[in-house]
C-alpha cells in the first residue's frame, strides 16, 4: 500500500494505490493555504479508500521542481509520516509525474511537461517516452522564461506534447501539441508519481528548486542595491 503526495503546485494531490490500482485520488484547490491542508487531503484519501493509515507500507512524495514553501511542506509532511510509521519514503521528480500522465497519448514521441514557476518562468524538461511508458531524459528540469521555451526544445521539427499548468502562460514554438484546457493531463497526480517509481524514477527526497528561492533572489538584489542582507 502506498500513500503519495505532492505539493509542486498551487494544488496539491494525494493519492493512495495498491500495486498498480489507484484506490483513491484527490486535488486540493489552488487557495495560497492549499499546501498546508495536506494532512487533511491525506485522512480523506485514505477514508476514500477504505484503509488505514496503519496499512500503508510506502510514501512517494514529489520533490520539485516547485515553489519553496509547497515543497518544504511536502516533503516534510512525507518524512514526518514515514518516521511515524517506520515506512520508507521515496522522491521522485513533480515533472515526471505529468510526463507519466501523458505518456498513453505520446508513446514514442516527445513529452514537455511544465508548470507556472512565476516570474514569468516555467519550470520544465523534457522526455522521450519509450514504448513500455519509461521516459528518456532529453533534458532536465530547469526554471525557462516564458518567452524561451523554443530554445530549450530538442533541436528538429518533431511535434512535442506539452502539458501542465505553464502551457497557460509559456510563448509555446509551432509544434507544440497542447491538450485541450480542462484535460486533466495538465494535473500533477500523485498517482503518476507512484507510476515513475516503479519505472525506475526514485530520486533523493530532497527539494528540488531549480533556481533560487524569492528570498534568496530578493537578499542579493538588496545587497546589489546597497541594501543589508
């Protein structure tokens, strides 16, 4: 029994899944306190799916890339639970998780998954998706402004899938194939999360930022401007 969460997002999910059934599946809302209801998403995840916190064996939790404050929470949340319950906990890159989701509809192709990192940036990669639904790394997650994407997509005119959140708001190049709005391809799930793990995808449950937190951006612009750090 696995319990899965990730917090990379403005709205979070939980999901809870036994070998390759997902037993339940839930979002949060993309309120600023979303992120903090976690434990509250995981009692009804695991209400909805009819066991006990006690039957979970394994904890998936994605580690970014995301904002600061939503991935400190879930990935704190993901360790406190495990600790709790002597059970191991496993990280696995937020991003994978959407390459996953889309990997049915881009079997053989290109999958670029991105979400909205603010700042006018997305955070993104990219990924061939094989035929037994792994995913080759064409490129790793990195912070793009939105206005970039074209010049961090493999070189040629292969169409790619884009999916997530940061299809809204990045300039995406000609052969960008996009879903249609409300697909839920442009959801990170928990579920998927679970889905990369068992492919191969287990990484360090340790955040990753791929650039500088707000803080740390707004301390050097201080320094830079003769402010105290």
């Amino acid at each position: 029994m696995t319990f899965a969460i990730d917090t990379s997002t403005p709205q979070p999910s939980v999901a809870v899944t036994h070998d390759e059934a997902v037993l339940a599946e839930l979002w949060g809302d993309s309120s600023p306190s979303a992120g903090r209801r976690v434990l509250e998403g995981a009692h009804h995840a695991l209400s909805a799916a009819g066991v006990s916190v006690t039957d979970v064996g394994r904890i998936v939790v994605g580690v970014g890339p995301g904002g600061f404050t939503g991935l400190r929470i879930g990935i704190a949340t993901a360790l406190g639970l495990g600790q709790a319950l002597d059970v191991p906990v496993v990280g696995v890159v937020s991003l994978e998780g959407l390459a996953a989701a889309a990997a049915g509809v881009a079997e053989g192709g290109l999958v670029m998954p991105m979400t909205d990192a603010r700042r006018r940036e997305v955070f993104t990669a990219c990924y061939r998706v094989g035929a037994d639904g792994g995913l080759d790394e064409l490129m790793a997650p990195v912070a793009v402004p939105v206005d970039d994407l074209a010049g961090h997509l493999p070189d040629g005119d292969e169409p790619v899938l884009c999916v997530g959140t940061g299809t809204r708001v990045a300039a995406l190049p000609s052969r960008a194939i996009v879903p249609g709005l409300r697909s839920p391809l442009h959801r990170v799930g928990a579920s998927h999360l679970v889905q990369r793990v068992d492919h191969g995808g287990e990484r360090p449950v340790t955040p990753l930022y791929a650039r500088l937190p707000d803080a740390e951006v707004n301390r050097r612009a201080a320094l830079a401007g003769g402010g105290v750090g």
